[in-house]
C-alpha cells in the first residue's frame, strides 16, 4: 500500500485532553516515525509534532481524531514523497 510522509502539528490548550491524545497517539504507534513536544507554561499549553509514514486515510483519520479533543485542534502537511 501505498504510503505520504507527513507533519501533524498539535496544540494543545486543555490539559483534560492529553490523556485521551495519548490514547489516540499510542493507537497510531505504527505509522509514528517520531514525535516532538515541547510545554509552553507562559501560556498554558503543549505544541506537539508528530512525524508519520501513513497511507493517507490512516493520516486523516488519525488527524481528524486529535482535532475533534476538546480544547485541541490540528493540522497536517504532507511531503510530495510517497512510499
């Protein structure tokens, strides 16, 4: 099958949501080449990347699923590579 190379980039605003996320990240776990976060304490919130190798529906649905958590939202850039 074939597969996209991509950046979901998150940010994080309601902390109640960061289990859930994790949920959902670790569900994704096979397509997730790596992952950045770094805290931003001055203004309350996370900003997370997460680098994957998906065909595309899974990457939609993965991003589609960290955008619908409460207090979270997502966007995803796609490489014109493709596996």
């Amino acid at each position: 099958m074939e597969t996209r190379i991509a950046v979901v980039g998150i940010v994080v605003e309601e902390e109640d949501s960061v289990e859930a996320l994790n949920e959902i990240l670790h569900e994704y776990r096979e397509y997730i080449i790596g992952r950045m976060g770094i805290p931003y304490r001055q203004k309350n919130l996370s900003v997370i990347s997460i680098a994957v190798d998906a065909p595309q529906d899974v990457i939609s649905a993965l991003s589609g699923k960290v955008g619908k958590l409460s207090g979270v939202s997502s966007k995803t850039a796609y490489s014109a590579v493709k596996g």
